[in-house]
C-alpha cells in the first residue's frame, strides 16, 4: 500500500513507523495518548483501572475491529496481572504507559522486520 504525503508516495508501513516514531519521541504527545486511553477505559472515574474495566474495554475493542472471538477472561487477567506491576489489584496511568509503550515499541518492530 502506498499513499502520497507532501506529493511523496509512501508506504503505509512507513508511515505507520514515523507515526510511532514521532509518539514514542515526544513525551507530551504519549502522555497526552496515555491520559485519553486512561480516561475512555476508567468508566467509574476512580483514578485507577480494575480488572472489569480492562476486560470490558478489551472485549468492546475487539468487537470493534471485527473480532468474531473477544480475549477469554483468562487471556485478559493474565496480561492484567502482567501489568500490575506493584499487584495492587489496579493499573496505574504509569502501568497502563509502560503497557502502551511496550505495545508500540513492538508494533515498530513487527513493521520494521
């Protein structure tokens, strides 16, 4: 696939790279990233994100991209408990970032290779 950015043809892996990129490098954009993502999953405003709250939004977020099987409970509580660094039951903003930059970190990789 390719698409043209300031009359130049790129691919969209390429793209898809320099957007990481330019999130990954500018620590006011991934907080920024990281607080609305915190912000949409903590339904009941509570500062911190439970268990429920991350399935509910793994399940809804698989729906959305056309998922015909969500993740099972089991798949979520494990990366849930993964995440948990501190295993106070809740995930951090801090947590939820070191998440959001590990999985972007990867999907550069995944894109590069």
């Amino acid at each position: 696939y390719q698409r043209r950015v300031h009359g130049i043809r790129m691919d969209h892996k390429k793209v898809a790279v320099e957007a990481i990129n330019k999130i990954l490098s500018n620590p006011k954009m991934f907080d920024a990233m990281v607080e609305k993502l915190f912000s949409i999953i903590d339904k009941d405003k509570s500062g911190s994100l439970d268990l429920n709250e991350i399935e509910e939004f793994m399940t809804t977020s698989a729906a959305s991209m056309g998922m015909s099987t969500p993740p099972s409970r089991e798949s979520i509580k494990a990366m849930f408990d993964k995440l948990d660094v501190n295993k106070d039951k809740m995930l951090s903003k801090e947590e939820l970032g070191a998440f959001v930059r590990s999985m972007l970190e990867e999907q550069k990789k995944s894109l590069e290779a």
